[in-house]
C-alpha cells in the first residue's frame, strides 16, 4: 500500500523522467507500475510508463500505428503467460524482438511462470508433453534467444510466483474482474527483478564495493566480487569518497559495505545485520549483485530464432475471430447491460442501458482459436440510422471485433450516425470510427 | 490508516470527499483502474480478500463500507 501512495505523490511532483518504459502483457500489468516506478526512482532513474491494453502483444508490435509503436519507448517490457497465449506465445516474443529492434528499445521479456493447471494432473511432470515440460521448453528458447544480446535481458515470472508462495500469488477474483493473474506480492517480486536489470543497463549499480578492514565481511565481498564489482578494503579512517578518487571511480559509484555505524560521508553504506544466514538475502536485496556482464569478445556467436516472424495479417487471420451479432433477448439482457456499463475504453460513452427505451439492441458475441468470449459488447440502434451504444469489452480488444462489427452494421443497416459522448478514457473509440469514416455526432 | 485514509489515498481525492453517497459515477477519479487500487489496497490494509461479486458490486464507498463490514471489519 505505502508503494502505491508513494507512486501517486511521485506522480505529482514535478520529476522529469528520464526513461520511457512501455508494457505489454497477456494479462493487466498496470500493477506492476508503482513497484517498478518507486523502485526506479529510488535509484535515481525516473520513469514514465505507457501501458498498453492487456493481451495485444502482437498487435501492438507489428502495427506500427499502435499506441507503442507511437511511443516507441526506451524500454519494452513484455510479459507473456501461457495462459492466455498457449501456443502463440513465441510468436509473441519474436514480434518483441522485431518491435525492440525497428523502435531501437531495450527489451526485456518476463519469462512465463509454469502454469497451475497441469494437462496431465499429477502425472504432468513425467509427460513429453505435459504442461510443464512444453512450458519450460518455451522458456528455455526464449532464454537461449535473449540471452548473450547486447539490446535484450529476461526475468522470470516463475522466481516471482515461486518467492512469494504458489498459494499466495494468485488472485482469482482479480483475474475475473480485470484479468489481473497475480497478487500485489508476485508484481512487487517483477517489479525488483526489471528495476535490478534496468539499475544495471543504465550503469546505476555502484562499481566500488568497499570494505571495512578487519569486520568479517570477507565471504559478502566474495560474491560481491563473483558478480564483478571491485572491491576495496579501506584502511581505518580513511573515507569513502578518497578510496574512490584513489581507485579512480566517482564516489556515487562507490557503496560502503559495513557492520557497523561507520562513517561512509556521501556513499551510500550497505549495513549488514548481526546474524550472517541473512547476509545473502540482504546483499541480494541491495541490488549490489545486480551486474551486466563484461562485454565477451570470445563468447559464441548469438543464437537467433529461426522462425519467420509472423505479419500482422497472418497473425490476425490465424486467430480466426467469430462475431455474431444478436438481437437482445432475456437470457441476455443482464450480461448485455453489464458490458456496456463497463466497458470504458470502447464505448460512445454510454454510461448505462436502458433496455426499456424504444431501441433496437444487440448482443456482441465473441471467439476465438483461444476459446470463447461470450457476450462482449452490445450494440444500439435508434430510429434504424443513430447508433448510440457501441460498446466492447477491452477483453476482445485488438482482435478486429469492431472492424467486424462495423461491417456488419453497414452492410445491414447502410449508412448511420455514431452519437458519440467523449469521456476520459474512451478516445480510441473516436479514433477508431475516425479512422473507419464512420459519421459522428457529437453529444456533451 | 482509517477506512477514509485508504479510499482517499487509493482514489487520490480529499478525504472530506470520502461520503457514503460517493461512488464510481460522482468521484471523477473513480476509474476502473482506481477500483482495482482500492480493492488491493483495502484487502492489504484490512488483511482479508474480496471475491469477484463483492469487487464488481462495490461502486460506492457506502457499498465498500457494507463489504467490509459483512466481512467482520468495522468500518
């Protein structure tokens, strides 16, 4: 909670950020933002964010009028889940990696966790392809794909479900409600895992580790040292900032690693705890591991994918979208009037549906080569020429539903007006009916 | 932290705008983003978790107070 206020008092002042970091998911990623941006902010790296909607990964990669491509962000962040993917989910990864080269960004893939439901129950594990070994052969090409490049890291979603505890990271309520998969705790774990790898890209780690003489540290400075930071042993009462002018590293690059209450100056000091068990966890924490490898000029060419990437025509064609259109009846008028009091993103502006008014209304129903969406969206005719309700679910976002949708309106109904009311969220329903050549009419 | 401290913090409005008769249609800040803030925010500062029903029913802040309460807290 102290996270989430603290992102919203950042978001007041007026810190320029620095980095531009955008994220696409399978899934509702927005809370990972304050864990990430605090974080980041921490380290002296203020970010903005540009979120995406949920699960249009490919769309948003290969359309270069897509909200990313319009940003074409520092970072991209991408975190796929089998969940929602299933078998497209390298196509995804590969459309990242041709987004992140054309828009020159960072890219940095969440690693799918494995996924709960297990095809073949408790005898998954032992399956050529069973769930968990398909998941983890996913997971490893896009190790293998990312790994060695200069422009591209991964993290894991499976450290972050597995640190937190399966029991605790999932929220079932959440992903009904928002398609939001994982607890506050899982997005906390994401957001220290991508701040430790932005931390580094962006030279933010310090490159000076030093040493109290004589206070026991030596097994914290060997790791410190296995992860590639340099380490200095300072004599008794010397300063932190001339160990640093004498070893020829900016002092702000320079951490004191201490047990006790010695005097860094300006440096920031790592205090370790009195019980040595814990020592791991608190230098893991502190982000002093976190280190990109030195450049290897002998390292083996990098392995790239040898799958084509797909186009977005093909990819948009291969998911094979139906939409029926239907004319309200009692079994749906609930779910109807529910949609369209929340869809806030597609809609003309419709606040709520009065199915009583003299109206013509029909029910949008959805799917896919991923499964069924049922009722996703509803639209409303007046007077056989003013369409008034026009709205979608943001779960069948992206997938051309409301090319569809219009098409059929206008090969049934010929040509009509949009009543459109602007609202703060729903321009991409403006700029979706701009762009179609649709008629609009304003309303306040 | 006071019921009215985390609706305010996690909608970012005045606590003075905190009433029972607030909710998802006058709180501009309302948003279906928002929501999800105070839902995880309530659920983290009350220790408890809501089920998809209380989540999606809960539009006003005098709904909200009525979840908690038949959940055992008093708000």
């Amino acid at each position: 909670m102290d996270t989430r206020l603290r992102w919203q008092k950042i978001g007041r002042t007026d810190v320029r950020p620095v980095v531009r970091v955008g994220l696409l998911a399978s899934y509702t990623i927005d809370p990972l933002v304050p864990h990430l941006g605090v974080a980041l902010h921490d380290a002296g790296l203020p970010v903005a964010f540009d979120t995406a909607p949920y699960n249009q990964i490919v769309r948003q990669c290969l359309d270069d009028t897509s909200e990313m491509a319009r940003v074409k962000p520092d970072v991209l962040v991408v975190a796929p889940r089998f969940e929602e993917l299933g078998d497209e989910l390298l196509t995804a990864v590969d459309a990242a990696v041709s987004a992140a080269r054309r828009w020159g960004s960072f890219l940095v893939v969440v690693l799918p966790a494995v996924p709960e439901d297990r095809a073949y129950g408790q005898l998954d594990d032992g399956r050529a392809a069973g769930t968990a070994a398909t998941a983890h052969e996913a997971r490893e090409t896009i190790r293998a794909e990312l790994a060695g490049r200069p422009d591209a890291w991964v993290v894991d979603a499976e450290r972050a479900v597995r640190a937190v505890g399966t029991a605790k990271a999932h929220h079932a309520a959440m992903f009904k409600f928002a398609k939001i998969p994982y607890t506050e705790a899982v997005f906390g774990e994401l957001g220290g895992q991508l701040a430790g790898v932005l931390r580094a890209v962006h030279g933010l780690t310090p490159r000076l580790v030093v040493v109290e003489s004589g206070a026991g540290l030596e097994e914290p400075a060997r790791w410190l040292r296995e992860s590639g930071a340099r380490i200095v042993v300072r004599a008794e009462g010397e300063e932190v900032a001339d160990v640093a002018a004498r070893e020829g590293v900016p002092v702000e690059s320079a951490v004191l690693l201490t047990l006790g209450e010695a005097a860094a100056g300006s440096a920031p000091v790592l205090r370790l705890g009195g019980k040595p068990a814990g020592w791991r966890d608190e230098v893991t924490r502190s982000g002093l591991l976190d280190r990109l490898p030195a450049p290897d000029r002998t390292a083996p060419r990098v392995r790239h994918s040898t799958r084509e990437t797909v186009s977005l025509d093909d990819f948009m064609a291969g998911l094979n979208v139906e939409v029926d259109l239907e004319p309200v009846g009692p079994d749906s008028a609930a779910k109807v009037v529910e949609v369209v009091s929340r869809a806030k993103d597609f809609t003309l502006g419709t606040e709520k549906l009065d199915l009583t008014e003299d109206r013509e209304v029909f029910a949008v129903r959805v799917r896919d080569k991923f499964g069924q969406y049922g009722i996703s969206g509803a639209v409303g005719i007046t007077g056989g020429t003013v369409v008034d309700v026009f709205s979608l679910s943001c779960v069948v976002l992206g997938k051309g539903v409301e090319d569809v949708v219009l098409q059929r309106l206008r090969a049934e109904h010929g040509d009509l007006v949009f009543r459109h009311r602007a609202t703060p969220h729903n321009q991409i329903t403006a700029g979706f009916l701009t762009d179609a050549g649709a008629r609009i009419e304003e309303i306040p | 932290m006071t019921f009215t401290d985390v609706v305010a913090g996690a909608l970012d409005v005045d606590p003075a705008h905190v009433t029972d008769d607030a909710g998802q249609d006058t709180l501009s800040s309302w948003t279906s983003m928002r929501h999800i803030q105070l839902i995880v925010m309530l659920e983290e500062a009350y220790s408890l978790s809501f089920d998809y029903e209380e989540i999606a029913g809960a539009r006003t802040v005098r709904e909200v107070r009525e979840v908690l309460r038949a959940k055992g807290v008093e708000v």
